[in-house]
C-alpha cells in the first residue's frame, strides 16, 4: 500500500518538484489527526450510577463507586476496535470530576472510589501509553455543582482545572469544549471566556487540538448523529463562528475556498444516550448501523468520534464491546482486497481524468479516495466511469474528497475505470485511490 501512495505521489508531482498549497491548508497536528480517523469518546461519571444523561450537580459523591474500575479493559476494547485514541469525559455538566482537582469539591477525591485516593485520568493515561493510544479530555465548561459557576471567578477556577488536566497526564491529542452553556447552582449562567480556555490549552499542550463548536483547529459536524454533509469541506470562514453557534447546517458543510481549516468531526454515541443506562443494554447500535455511519464520516472526509459510555462497574460493557469487533470484522471485509494493489494496475494521472486499468476484468462497487490535503482540499465534483462494451459508462457521481471519500455504485465487472474531476480548484493532488468489492 505505502509503494501505491509513493508511485501516485511521484507521478502527480512529476511536472514539479514542490507543488504549491491551494487555499488554506491544515497544520501538522491537524494532517496527524486527519489520519486518526476513529477514536472513543468515554462518557463516565456520577450520571452511570443515577442513570441520568444531565446530572444537576447535587449529587452525593458517594453514589460513585464503580466496583471493578480498569481503564486498561477500556484500552484494550479501542485498541482491539481499530481506535486510535480516546477522549474522556474529565468534569461533566454536573461538575464531578474524574481526578482530585485541587479547585473543586466535588471530585473521586470526596467519592468511596478507592477511599478518595483515585485518579482516572492518571489510569486512563497509564493504559493509553500500554496500548499505544492517544489520549483526549473532554471538560465541561458548564458547571452545574460549582460555587463560584455564574461569577467572572469561575472562568479562572476552570482555568485552573484546564491547567491540572494540561499538565498531569501527558500528551494529549485533543481538548474537547461542550457549547452547553445553562444554569449553575446559583441559578446564573456563565459568560465563558474561550480566548483565555485556548490560550491555557496552547500554552500548556502546544499540540493538543481544541475543538468547540467554533474550532479554532476541530468544528462540530451540527449533529449527534454520525453523519457529515454529503459535501464537506474542511475549511470554513472561520471568522463567522462563534461556541453555541446555530446554524448546525453549516458547520455540516463548512465553506468552499473557507478562510480556515476547520474540519468536522462527527460524535456520535453507540447507544441512544451519551451515559450509561442498563435499559440500553439491547439499544447498542450494530455493525451495520455503525458502517452506515463510517460511510458517511470517515468516508466524508471527517473523523469518527464514537462514544462508548462505561458503565457502573466502570467497565465497557459486553454487547458494545461485541458490536465493536463486529463493525471491526466487517470493516476488514469490506476493506482488505485493494483491487488497485501494485503491480495489479496501469495508471495515468497525468491530465484531470485519472485512468485506470486493471490487468485483467475485475469486479467491483466502492471506490476510495484520497487527496493530499496538505496541498489544501482542491476536487469539488468527481465521477467514475468504467468501460463496458467498448463505452464509456458513468458508475456514480461525487462531490468533495478532502483526506478521505468512500462511494459505492452497483457492482460492476470491467478492465478500464477513470475518474474524472469536473471541477477542482487547482490541478488534484491524490494520494491515495483502492477499489474494492464489497459485500453490500
Ligand atoms: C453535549 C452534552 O450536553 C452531552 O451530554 C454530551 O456530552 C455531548 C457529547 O455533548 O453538548
């Protein structure tokens, strides 16, 4: 596979050495989590013991007390599932947090969990590491236990929180702002200074990713669904969002030519809730419904942020753990035989229209793609046709590419495949093309 990317590389830059970036591009640590793809979010805390989605910040500390807590059976399930990291929920909107912070009260430190003398975040770091997983932290700005919640001091007492949770637990790949914004204990609700949240992330964690309704480096994709715009864009005029921003349908889309580079990621929860409920222990979606979701995230040129929610053993639980493997077999069925492997293949992607041909008849019905998007997103509209008794037949048309597009088409057995880019706004940069054929 590396030799194909190579070979496609060379022969797209043949005519220059250094091609020139189009447009905004995205930086080094966007480029290294474009290529994540797949990563866990884990949604734990006081509301998988009271079987609430919201907890309202009254809740005892003592209630959590998650009997066989091991952050490495959550490592080992992501690993085993193909993820490449995990984003933990370190304070929800009921405040509690999963580490001893010194700015609050209300913390595992206060909870029965191990006498008070735990750390998840510290587990969980120690487990990431084992597995070779990058690990994230989710932090609730909106604080629904916290006295100070509705005051300015807030924003500096959940400085101070961004601080230990930057600091104590190593690299972190991403840093993950709620937009929910409601009422504290005190009935008053938060003026957020995000200026002052972003900087204290770069400060302290140079290459960690904020994302927030608004970026600045990830945008949400506008739904809890799973599912980017069937044209995605990872740059957006940037300039125009703001965190709780309302017009979902646009950051589902982002802008073509947008001023910054802004990818969606799509969160998505394998149960209905975000928490745990044991009366979804039947609600966890399948591998199907989970391909159908990979189709239209990974394969719209996002990433897939599927959340796993532990529950109140503090373990994951089996069935998510079993549609996990699942979804992991189907897609190494669906995705291990590259049609256009070395050596299988001709090529010539000297003009706008990439031709392909097999060395001998071949069937087929999906087609992946990819553009090397550190020369920027440049293809608007693609189509494939494949020659079918001497003549050109259209299988399926496209849109955006971005770092990753997956189309199916009906099956179809032929030797000569090209696709053409009707509209890019430079000459496309491809770094990667595969056929394959698909059970469905
Ligand atoms: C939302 C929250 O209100 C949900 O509880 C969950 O954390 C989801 C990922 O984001 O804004």
């Amino acid at each position: 596979m590396k030799k194909i990317l190579i070979l496609l590389f060379i022969t797209s830059f043949s005519f220059a050495q250094t091609p020139k970036p189009y447009g905004v591009t995205p930086t080094a640590d966007q480029v290294k989590w474009h290529n994540m793809e797949y990563y866990a979010f884990i949604h734990f805390g006081p509301n998988a013991f009271t079987d609430k989605e919201w907890g309202d910040g009254t809740e005892k500390e003592e209630i959590f007390n998650p009997t066989q807590l091991d952050c490495r059976q959550w490592a080992r399930i992501c690993k085993a599932a193909g993820m490449k990291g995990i984003i933990l929920t370190a304070k929800h909107h009921d405040g509690f947090a999963l580490y001893p912070s010194k700015y609050s009260t209300h913390t595992v430190r206060e909870s029965k969990w191990k006498n008070g003398k735990g750390d998840i975040l510290k587990e969980l770091s120690a487990a990431c590491k084992e597995y070779g997983l990058k690990m994230g932290l989710y932090i609730s700005p909106w604080d629904r236990n916290h006295p100070t919640y509705g005051t300015p001091e807030y924003n500096q007492v959940y400085v101070n929180m961004l601080k230990e949770i930057t600091t104590q637990y190593g690299d972190l790949f991403e840093v993950w702002f709620d937009g929910a914004n409601g009422e504290g204990p005190n009935g008053k609700r938060q003026v957020y200074d995000f200026p002052l949240f972003n900087k204290t992330v770069k400060t302290y964690q140079p290459h960690a990713l904020i994302f927030s309704d608004a970026g600045p480096d990830i945008r949400w994709v506008g739904n809890e669904n799973g599912f980017a715009g069937e044209t995605c864009w990872a740059t957006i005029n940037g300039d125009k969002l703001f965190p709780a921003y309302d017009k979902p349908a646009h950051l589902n889309v982002g802008d073509e030519k947008g001023t910054h580079w802004i990818p969606a990621e799509c969160d998505v929860s394998i149960r209905p809730g975000w928490f745990y409920h044991k009366n979804e222990d039947n609600k966890v979606k399948t591998d199907k419904d989970l391909m159908n979701i990979w189709n239209k995230s990974v394969g719209r040129g996002s990433n897939l942020l599927l959340n796993i929610p532990v529950d109140n053993r503090g373990l994951i639980h089996e069935n998510d753990e079993k549609a996990l493997m699942d979804f992991k077999k189907m897609r190494d069925t669906y995705f291990k035989n590259n049609l256009l492997t070395a050596g299988n293949f001709k090529k010539d992607f000297s003009k706008d229209t990439y031709d392909i041909t097999l060395m001998k008849p071949q069937t087929f019905n999906c087609f992946v793609v990819q553009e090397d998007i550190r020369y920027g997103q440049r293809v608007k509209k693609f189509y494939i046709q494949a020659k079918m008794n001497g003549e050109w037949k259209n299988l399926t048309f496209a849109t955006t590419i971005g770092h990753k597009r997956i189309v199916y088409f009906p099956t179809t057995t032929a030797k000569e495949l090209r696709i053409v880019f009707d509209e890019a706004f430079a000459k496309p940069i491809i770094s990667n093309v595969a056929l394959y054929n698909t059970p469905e």
